[in-house]
C-alpha cells in the first residue's frame, strides 16, 4: 500500500469521525434547556409590545431555523460549517467567522510560542539528562520535572502573577494588549509579546517537565542499543553518536507523545486564557457558554475536533520522517 | 540482576547487618532467585525513596480529609460577613496580662477585641480587620475611661464624665457622634459599638444612635425615649427594655419570629440579649425566655439553669448566662467552643459575648475567655472557615477523582478485554471507538458538556455529573493499555487450559487473564487519579466543575483569580494549592515507582 493511498484512507477515516462527532455535538446542544431565539432578542421581550414580540419572535426563529426538525436542521447546520458560514453569533450580534479571526489569532500564537520554548528547552535538557544518567544535575532535574508536570497549571499561574506580576511587577496581570495601546507594527507586536510572557511561561513549565521526561526515558533506551557500541567504535566523535544516531531513533516515542501534547496544549489553554484574561478560543468558548451563543460554542468545539484529528494526521507523516522504517499501513 | 548489584553497595550497614541477622548470612544472589516477581517488585518499591515520600504524604493529607472533618465539621451553607478574608493565625482571645487582676469593661468585636483596665488604660487584641483600629485616642485627650465596646471595624468608649469617643473606621457617619454625647455631662448607662452603627444610652433613659442608619432602620416607639433601661442590637434589629420590664424593638418592620417578643413576660423582664436570629429574656423569677429563629440551637436554654439565671449575654450564634452561683453557661453554637462556658474559680461579675467569643470579668478583676481564638487558614471572602472547607474540598476532590478513575477502568477494562481478545471485527470497531473518544478535547467538552448538561440539576447530581464525564471521557488510555497486555497474554497456556476446559469467553477475558494484567491496571489507575484530581480541579477552578457551596480545591482557588486577592490575601490561594499540589506530586510519584518496580527495564533509566 503507498503512502497516498493510506493518507486518503486516513482522512477518509477523519472525516468520518468528524461527522461522527458533529451529530453528537449538535444534538447535545439541541437539548440544552433555554430558548436560543429569547437569549437572542434579549431584553426585547420586555420593553416591546407583546403581538410585535411574538412577531419579531417568529420572523427570528424563521431566520434561524428553531422551528424544523432535528435532522434537517442538522444537515443544514453542518452544510452552512463545511462552507464556512459558522452561523450568527446572538452574543456578538454578528456573524461568528467576523469575530473568530482575532481570537483565533491570539491562540495560536500563545501556543506556538509555548511549543517553542519548551522544545528549545525540554529537547536538549532530556538529552543531556539521559547522557549525564544519575548524576546530580540529573537527579535535580527529574525532581523539578516531576514537579512542574504534577502541578496545575492554574497553581503555576496564581504563582506566576504573585512573583512576576505583584510582588515584581515586571508583566501585565492579564489582558493580549495595553488598554488604549493602538500602535501597530514593531511597538504593537513589543507589547503583545510583553502580555504574552507570563502565560506562556506557564504554559511551558507543564510541558516542558512531562516532555523532558520522555524524552530522556526514550534517549536512554536508544543509548543502551547495540548501534550506539558500533558508532562509538567505529570511533565517531561522542557529539556525532548522540545527535544523529541515537537522538533521531529516540524521536519516534516523542512524536507520538508531543503530538498529543500539542492537542492538550490548545484544550489546555482554556484555563490559562481564562485566568489571563486572554482573548483567545478558550475564553470566546467559556464566554460563549456562559452567553448560551451556540454558534460560537459550536464552532470552537469543531475546530478542538479538526484539530486533534489533524494531529493525529501529522503525528503519522511525522513518524516517516523520523524513521524510514515506518511503513505508512494499516 | 545487574542493577541489583549496583544498588548493593548504597545499602547502609545498619540494613545490610539486620539482613544478616535475619538471614542468618545468606548469601544476598541466592534470597533475589528465591524471591517470585511479585514480591521483587514490591521489594524494589519498598526501596524506592521518592515514592515512599509520595505515599507517606497522600496518606497524610487522605487521613487528614477523612478523619479530621469529624472534629471540625462544616456548615456548607454557613457563611458571615464580619468574618470575611480573616488572616490565618490565633489570639483572638489572648488577653494582655497587664488587664488580669485589674479588668474594668471588655467586648468582643468582630475579629478582635477590646478591653479597659481600672486605669483607664485600652488594649486591643486579636486581628485588627482596619488599621485606623491602631490609633487609640491618648489618655490626656480622653481622659480616663470607664466604658468600651467594640463592634465589626470600630469601637465607642466612654470616659468618666460622659463624653464619647469613637475611632477605627470613620465611614458612614460613625464619627458623627451627637452633640449631647461630645460634651459630656450626661452620665452615660450603656454603650455599643455595632454593624455600622454605634449606640449609647444616658442614664436618664435617652438612646442616641448614630453610623449607618441604612440596614437596622431604627425608630423609637411612643413613650419609649427617656424610660429606657437596656438595649441590644445584632446585625438586624436593636431593641430596648423599659424601665418598666418591657421590651420593644425599635423598628417599623413587624412580621419576623425576631421581633414577636413572648407577650407573657412583658413586665417582668430583668435583662436580656440578643443573638444574630434570636433573643433572649431574664424574668424575674430567673428563667430566661427565648424567641425567633432556632439557628444553631439558640432557642435551647439548658433546663438545668432555669430559674438561676441572673443576666444573659448575646453572641452572633449564642448565648451566655450568669447564674445566680456566679457560675456561666452557655447554649448554642458551638462550632468554635463558644457555648462551650469553663467553670470559674470565683464567681463572675460580667460577661460579654459577642460574635463568637466570651470574656468574663470575676470579682478580682480577672478575665476568663472562651470560643473563637483564630482560624488556622484564615477565612475567604465570605467569612467561611478555609481549613474547614480544605478539609472538605480534599474529601470532595478525591471522591470525585477516585469515582471517576473507577468508572474510566472499568470501561477501559471492559473495552479493552473484549477488544484484545476477540481481535478482528470488534476489535477494529471498538478500536475506531476509543480513537473517536480519545480525539474529542478532553478539556474543552468536560467544560461543554458540564455546563450544558449541569444546567438546571442540583448540586449533588452536579457532581455525580462531573464524575460520570471524567470517567466516561478518560478510558482511551487504559483501554488501548488492557488491551496490549491481553494480546500478548491471550497466546499463553492457560487461556489455552481454560479454553479448552470449556470456560466462557466472558470468564477467560476477566477472570483468567485480567487477574494477570492487574498489576499495570492498577498502576495506570494511580496516575489516572492524579489526572482526574487536575481535571475536577481545573474544571472547579474555571467555574465549570463542582459548584458553591460544595467546596473543592479547585473551586476554593476561583476566588483568588484576580490581582487584588493574590496580593492581599495569599492565605487564600497558598492552602489550596499548596495542598492540591503535593497531593498531585505524590501520586504521581508514588505511580512513577510503581511503574519503575512492576518493569524492570524501566529502572535502568
């Protein structure tokens, strides 16, 4: 089987599940209590006459659909999502694919950074752990690693902001920019950087103790293999044994373990954006929920779902880059 | 067998000499082939250092969540104002020793207290809720006292002339005191500082109020200016007694149990007090009589000292009586040991009860105190205790954890088992099954389904809620784990035996080979505690998880996620977390040696 014939296979695969799980969500949110058309028109109901209410009533659920059966709503739901129309937001009162940009933005950006620096950390720390195996800067570092994996990363953010944002008060509390801070190219981005640190400092000190781990227990299998003798024998420089013989075959673990990781990192980030008041995803998600706007609850719960599978997805081509071995089949 | 050598030699001789005895010096190799896998591992886990730390802590901290609330229960409901963000810390009560043997007046205020020796001279003591509680009025200004009363952020004295003088906060017209007090001249009866609100009466009868007239609302009834006797107030209500045994409250309000006086003792009533819900009547005959609301038990008068009672005494919750013996007693709550009354040496000549303490004055001048000294972790914005409630957030936040981790196991064992060793068909189909699961975002859909589903149920649905989605989300991972190991056991001969002895499928899957995998059940199921612990946690914190007034570790950090909190008051956020942490920590590393001692392999690293 080729590998174009097993990503097809794949995907296949994705899209099925996806709609799996969009007729499990839909119908979730069908039978949530309270009225949509209501928390739409709002405080409208008591300030305007009873027969133009119900009129204004009708004419919105009309426009919205309430009143068809389940499955066609459903079917129309999902055909408007797959053509990028992700429906009208009754909290924003606009349209939701207007109002998901900037957030959408903001989130990614706090991840990507995340993933940076914790790669940059975490790799090289686990490799130089698993070399130097039981010496005292290991065992300092398998301590503190156990410890930043254990804690929560709302304990690390309470921590965070009383060190760095109360006591020192080098960072912003909370907030992506300054109030009133309109100043766009290299002063905006200074700025938004700035708000970013503490969060994604946070974020980085879970990852990095659980990634450290890995990445050290997978390094050290490697080392103890019968290749790592042959490449020291053959009288490689030790540099060279390491990076390139041993660290590439202990990658395949780390692929795998990353990408769930990765998937984590952008569910877990809802708790961080919410204690940072960081106008990302997982705050218009709580936000959301807490206005009753299906249309955006809906379309952050698709986009977690595209991307986990998506995950899924690359964490496969990831393996046959790493290992050549790695046959793309079933 | 060559890590065991390599860890020989960090024995210390202490342990190496007690084997000897015990193995009459038998050389170690021979005890390890003794020794059957199950045992080594136990053996080795025994040895780990980190994860018996981990174990020692958990157990701690569990015993301390199971066995502690029954000595310090809590009211999940309970909560009081003039209680609240309280720093941790005691000596609410801890009279200064210059006042023994020398007490003129003493009162309970909110968090601290006041007193006044025969000099003249003010104490304050306890945790000051205001700092402008610190400057106390020099004697040259005031002269020498005679009366003193403290109430929620300030306090009223009096000196021997009549002039009253007030300090602590100064808001809502509590230094407006009238100007007949200022001068003096008027011999002043009674004094108390309140909620907000200070009180004085004249000997002549007069009662002047003055503070925040807003929440008690008072207004004298015809005739009842100028023949009062005594008078009480709570945060609700101030009443007076008239000279003619009466007692009247001095409100517009009517209807409340509080304010329906008993009509039969009306003229025949020597003093009396009151408590946040209730008060209480001495009547001449020395029987005290109770009205309003029966919270904590204030109603209850002990039937042993009816007829000896002599003057009674008001807290916010209780009551405290002198008796005719010059003994005490008191009823009522009792959650800080306040209507718990010590027998007194000598007999008591005043007692004052407020809030939630006791002082008593003997006839020397000695002072007696008993109740509320302090809280251990300070109190929340809501006054309530945080030990208590860590406490019961520990019990609720590992109950849910453990339900849940039982729940995802035995979905993920059923899964799995079936899965592993029908192979085929079912396997594939509950394999795409548990990929569809575990590609759902955990966190994200634990906070949707939470909120959606947890809508209109009551708080104990609510948390069964929280337990069922955890369990029923987080089985992937122990599912795929099961099923591994039943392949690789599936092949051996006793499936084989029991096979062809004709057992079921059903029996061979979960009594003959899950019995065989138990040990990587088990410590899966470790770890998986931790995370479902994080997760309640998380989802708690965020406002998504378990709700008030249910207290959880998570939920009791939600308060703390703004600046203002983490800075102020840090007892707060630093009990919780600090517990939710170690707690985390040591579960995982008590799974972390577990894993190290079941896989051999694993230890090399």
């Amino acid at each position: 089987m080729g590998k174009g014939r097993y990503l097809l296979k794949r995907l296949l695969y994705i899209v099925f599940v996806f709609f799996i799980i969009s007729i499990l969500m839909f119908f979730i949110y069908k039978s949530m209590p309270g009225d949509p058309v209501d928390a739409m028109l709002g405080s409208l109901k008591t300030t305007m006459r009873p027969d133009a209410y119900q009129d204004l009533y009708n004419r919105t659920a009309e426009r919205l659909g309430v009143n068809e059966p389940l499955p066609v709503q459903y079917i129309k739901w999902i055909a408007s999502m797959l053509t990028g129309n992700f429906g009208y937001s009754t909290q924003y009162q606009r349209q939701v694919i207007d109002v998901i940009g900037a957030p959408m933005l903001n989130t990614i950006l706090l991840n990507v950074f995340t993933m940076v620096v914790v790669f940059v950390i975490s790799i090289p720390l686990g490799i130089v752990t698993a070399v130097r195996k039981n010496g005292v800067f290991d065992k300092t570092v398998q301590v503190v690693t156990i410890i930043g994996y254990s804690l929560p990363s709302f304990i690390i953010a309470l921590l965070a902001i009383f060190a760095f944002a109360v006591k020192i008060p080098l960072f912003p509390i909370s907030g992506v920019r300054s109030a009133g801070a309109d100043a766009g190219g290299l002063q905006g981005m200074l700025d938004m950087v700035w708000h970013m640190t503490l969060p994604v400092l946070v974020m980085s000190v879970s990852g990095i103790g659980g990634i450290t781990r890995y990445v050290r227990a997978s390094m050290i299998d490697v080392l103890r293999m019968d290749y790592i003798k042959t490449a020291r024998a053959k009288g490689l420089r030790e540099k060279t044994v390491i990076y390139v013989h041993a660290f590439r075959n202990a990658l395949i673990p780390i692929v795998t373990i990353t990408t769930w990781w990765i998937i984590g990192l952008f569910g877990g980030s809802v708790v961080i954006e919410s204690v940072f008041l960081w106008n990302g995803l997982g705050k218009m998600l709580i936000d959301g929920l807490m206005n009753r706007d299906f249309s955006i609850v809906l379309t952050m719960q698709m986009f977690y779902v595209l991307l986990s599978l998506a995950g899924n997805v690359l964490m496969d081509i990831a393996y046959t880059i790493v290992d050549p071995r790695v046959r793309l089949e079933n | 067998m060559a890590n065991k050598k390599k860890r020989a030699p960090r024995r210390s001789t202490m342990s190496k000499a007690a084997q000897r005895m015990v193995m009459g010096g038998m050389p170690q190799e021979e005890e390890e082939i003794l020794q059957s896998p199950m045992r080594m591992a136990l053996q080795s886990f025994l040895h780990d250092k980190i994860a018996m730390a981990g174990i020692f802590c958990f157990v701690i901290i569990f015993l301390c969540c199971v066995i502690l609330p029954f000595f310090y229960p809590i009211d999940l409901y309970y909560q009081d104002v003039t209680q609240a963000n309280v720093a941790p810390g005691f000596g609410m009560l801890k009279v200064p020793s210059a006042m023994q043997g020398n007490a003129q007046d003493i009162s309970v205020g909110s968090t601290f207290s006041v007193g006044l020796d025969k000099d003249g001279n003010v104490y304050e003591w306890g945790t000051l809720p205001n700092d402008r509680l610190r400057d106390i009025p020099s004697q040259e200004e005031t002269g020498k006292l005679v009366m003193v009363s403290a109430g929620l952020d300030h306090v009223v004295a009096a000196n021997e002339d009549g002039e009253v003088f007030t300090w602590g906060n100064n808001r809502m017209g509590l230094e407006q005191i009238p100007m007949e007090l200022r001068s003096g001249g008027n011999k002043i009866k009674q004094l108390e500082a309140g909620y907000q609100v200070s009180l004085a009466l004249t000997e002549d009868g007069e009662m002047y109020n003055w503070g925040s007239a807003y929440l008690l609302n008072i207004s004298y009834p015809d005739g009842v200016q100028g023949n009062i006797e005594k008078f009480a107030q709570s945060t609700n209500i101030v009443m007076a007694l008239t000279k003619d045994g009466e007692i009247y409250p001095l409100t517009t309000s009517t209807g409340s149990a509080y304010v329906n006086v008993p009509e039969d003792i009306q003229g025949d009533v020597v003093d009396f007090d009151l408590s946040d819900e209730s008060g209480a009547a001495v009547t001449s005959d020395g029987r005290v009589h109770t009205w309003g609301n029966n919270v904590h038990n204030t109603l209850t008068v002990p039937e042993e000292i009816q007829g000896h009672v002599v003057s009674v005494s008001g807290g916010r919750y209780h009551f405290t009586a002198i008796l005719d013996d010059g003994s005490v007693a008191s009823w009522g709550d009792n959650t800080h040991g306040q209507a718990s009354a010590p027998a007194l040496g000598t007999a008591a000549a005043e007692v004052d009860a407020g809030y939630y303490a006791n002082y008593c004055i003997d006839e020397d001048g000695n002072v007696t105190s008993w109740g509320l000294d302090g809280y251990l972790m300070g109190t929340d914005d809501l006054g309530r205790d945080l030990f208590r409630r860590l406490l019961a957030g520990g019990r609720m936040t590992m109950t849910v954890g453990a339900i849940s981790v039982v729940i995802s196991t035995i979905i993920g064992i059923l899964v799995g088992g079936i899965s592993g060793y029908k192979g085929g068909k079912v396997d594939n189909l509950l394999m795409r099954l548990t990929e569809i699961v575990s590609s759902i975002p955990f966190l994200p859909f634990c906070i949707i389904l939470s909120s959606i589903l947890g809508n209109s149920i009551s708080e104990t649905e609510r948390i069964i809620l929280i337990m069922v989605i955890l369990g029923v989300l987080s089985w992937p991972g122990i599912a795929r784990l099961v099923r591994g190991s039943v392949l690789a056991e599936r092949e051996q001969e006793f499936v084989t035996a029991a096979k062809s002895l004709g057992v079921k499928e059903f029996g061979i899957i979960f009594r003959h080979i899950v019995p065989n995998i138990i040990t990587v059940i088990i410590v899966n199921a470790t770890l998986d505690f931790a995370t479902c612990m994080l997760t309640e946690s998380s989802l708690s914190f965020i406002g998504f998880g378990v709700a008030e007034p249910n207290a959880t570790w998570g939920n009791m950090l939600n308060g703390a996620q703004n600046g203002q909190v983490i800075a102020n008051y840090w007892w707060r956020w630093v009990f919780p977390s600090v517990v939710l942490g170690l707690c985390t920590i040591s579960i995982n590393c008590i799974g972390d040696g577990l894993r190290d001692a079941i896989d051999p392999k694993s230890k090399e690293r």
